[in-house]
C-alpha cells in the first residue's frame, strides 16, 4: 500500500519483500483486493477497506477478457470484498465479472473453457480446461444468480462444476491439472498438466484448487458436490508430509521444493469441508496444525536473527516447470494464510460462504 509503484501484487522477493507487479491483474491481482479486505475485518480499519474497493473498481475493465481465470479475479478482487465489507462497488464489478464469464459458456459442451486470453503458458482455448477455473467461478456465479434473480447463472455453474470432476479427478482420488475436450460434444480426449511434473502426476495446487473448489460448489451449487470434495480432500491429507508444506507436485520426490501457497489454500479448503461434514472434525486439526507449520517454519522472521521485513510467507512455488518463482511470496499465499487464520478464530467462516 505504501509503494507509489503501478499494477498488481503478484510475487514478490523472499529475501526483502519487493513485488513483482502485473499492470491488469494477470489471474492474481484479485488476491490482493480479497487481501486487502480481510485486513480491514481483522483491524477495522477503513484504509483497507477503501483500497479493497480501488482494487474491484480497477479490475471491472477485465469482466471481458477471454479467460476463465476470471473466476479468480471476481470472486477474490470483487466478490469478496462486498461480503467482507458491504461494499456496493465491490458488488457491481462482482456482477459484471460474473456476467463476462456467464457469456462464455459452451452449452453443448457443458462449461466455461480456459479461453485464448487464460493466463497459461500453451494449450489454452475453446477446447481446453482447467481445475483452477472451478474455485470462485462457481461461488460467484451462484451469488450473481440468487443476488439478480438470473437462474441461468446457477445453472451455469452447476454444470461447469460437475464437468471438472469428471475432467479432473481420478478414481483414487487424486487430481489432473488439465483436460482437452471435444467443443461440440463435452467428451474428454486427455488429461494432462499445464505446471504440474507430468500429465499423470499430481500438481500440489491442482490438489489444494479441487479441494477448495468443490468445497465451494458444495455450499453454493448442491451437496452432489460434497463426495468429491472430501475424495480428494482424503488424498491430500494421505499425502501430506509430516512438515505440512506440500512439496510443489506429489510425485517430485521427498527433497522437492515446497509450496506453502498450496498448503494454505488446502487449509481454507479443509476448514470449510470440517464445517459442511460433521464426520470429519479431524479435518480441523489437519488444518490447523498446517497453519501453525506455515507460520512458524515459513513466515518472516523464522529465526531470531532474521532480518527480513515481517510477514512474508515464504517457500511458495509459483511455476517449477519454467523456473519462475519457484521460492517467493504469493499474493494468493498470503491471502489464504491470513483467511485461514481468521477463520481459525472465528472472524469470517460466515462472512465468506
């Protein structure tokens, strides 16, 4: 906030804290509203709430770009803040966002596809999908439909929800990153990976998007969403080292760079699914004991001699595959830490259905 620099937190350097910035918010720039917001509940101070709104009102000019990832930058960068805050401003860059993704439905295919403008290296498009296109779209599709009346928007979401399970998720539970599919027709021609190790590995954060996604959808688009979300919440919890921090894909191997963004985005998810099964309350401690792991072995300062800036959440592995990033702080990181923790105090687990 105190930086007169241009654009949109998206990593930043773990050894001083220095941003790297994108000049639209890339798919990342609407953490940085939702980050924002969530520190105006925790202070009370209207200054975050002021500059959450700066954040949904600059981003409403990309409620058009071709990419699914919209999801991400309405849900966080808009939606959330008018929870948070009652913003009507929020509110209103929420529903165009959610509107500009509602137009790129392929009905016969059954969903939202990742778009030529999705924010991936190759193989994007009409044809293409992706499980990080499930967390926020169907929440904010689901909200714009009960909040207008436009039932089709619920629709919309339901259906592109149960695509990525069927696109996405594997019979043990695990999670593919990415499926081509036929345009006219829905079926899946492959599974593949966009960031992860290999097209049959699994990509830590294509883990942790599923858990949170699906946990989404079970709340806000129907309990047939539930069983998915705690598969592949099983799998996670099977997986996860006794350190807590994913390593960046499952099958990388034991001394694998870690991604604590992964692992906080599977300690939301794991909060939310303790609160929609009652038959899992270990699911708490699962993510607690995550968050606590995430704030003593990786939050600045780690040591007593650490003479970083306070507050950085290190270790999160933006794109092994292309060496970007591997070891920094992410805005997302930083957003589902500080979501989590207020959610293990009690401050937001009804203000962020």
């Amino acid at each position: 906030m105190a930086s007169d620099q241009p654009g949109y937190p998206h990593y930043a350097d773990p050894a001083d804290g220095t941003w790297r910035r994108t000049p639209d918010g890339f798919w990342t720039g609407g953490f940085w509203g939702s980050l924002l917001a969530l520190a105006a509940v925790a202070t009370g101070e209207e200054r975050y709430a002021a500059a959450a709104d700066q954040v949904a009102i600059g981003l409403t000019g990309r409620a058009e770009s071709d990419t699914a990832f919209r999801g991400f930058l309405f849900h966080y960068g808009a939606l959330l803040p008018h929870l948070l805050t009652g913003s009507g401003a929020a509110a209103e860059s929420a529903l165009a966002g959610a509107r500009g993704l509602a137009s790129a439905f392929n009905g016969d295919a059954g969903l939202i596809p990742l778009g030529s403008q999705a924010e991936e290296a190759g193989d994007v498009g009409a044809g293409a999908a992706n499980i990080d296109a499930v967390p926020g779209t169907v929440a904010l599709l689901c909200w714009a439909a009960e909040r207008t009346g436009e039932t089709g928007l619920a629709e919309i979401a339901r259906r592109h929800a149960a695509r990525h399970v069927e696109y996405c998720v594997r019979d043990d539970g695990s999670v593919a990153q990415s499926a081509a599919f036929d345009e006219r027709t829905g079926e899946l021609k492959c599974r593949y990976t966009h960031k992860g190790l290999s097209d049959g590995s699994t990509w830590a954060r294509a883990q942790a998007w599923a858990m949170l996604g699906f946990a989404q959808a079970a709340h806000w688009s129907g309990p047939e969403f539930l069983d998915p979300a705690l598969r592949v919440a099983d799998r996670w919890i099977e997986w996860l080292p006794d350190c807590r921090v994913a390593p960046w894909d499952f099958a990388a191997g034991v001394d694998a760079p870690r991604d604590t963004s992964a692992s906080a985005i599977a300690a939301v998810a794991l909060l939310r699914l303790a609160d929609q099964s009652t038959d899992r309350p270990h699911y708490r401690d699962h993510a607690a004991a995550t968050v606590r792991r995430l704030v003593v072995d990786h939050l600045t300062p780690v040591t007593e001699d650490d003479p970083r800036p306070a507050g950085i959440l290190t270790a999160g592995c933006f794109d092994q595959r292309r060496g970007e990033a591997t070891a920094h702080e992410l805005i997302w990181g930083d957003h589902f830490l500080l979501e989590s923790l207020l959610r293990l105090r009690g401050d937001v687990a009804t203000s962020i259905p």
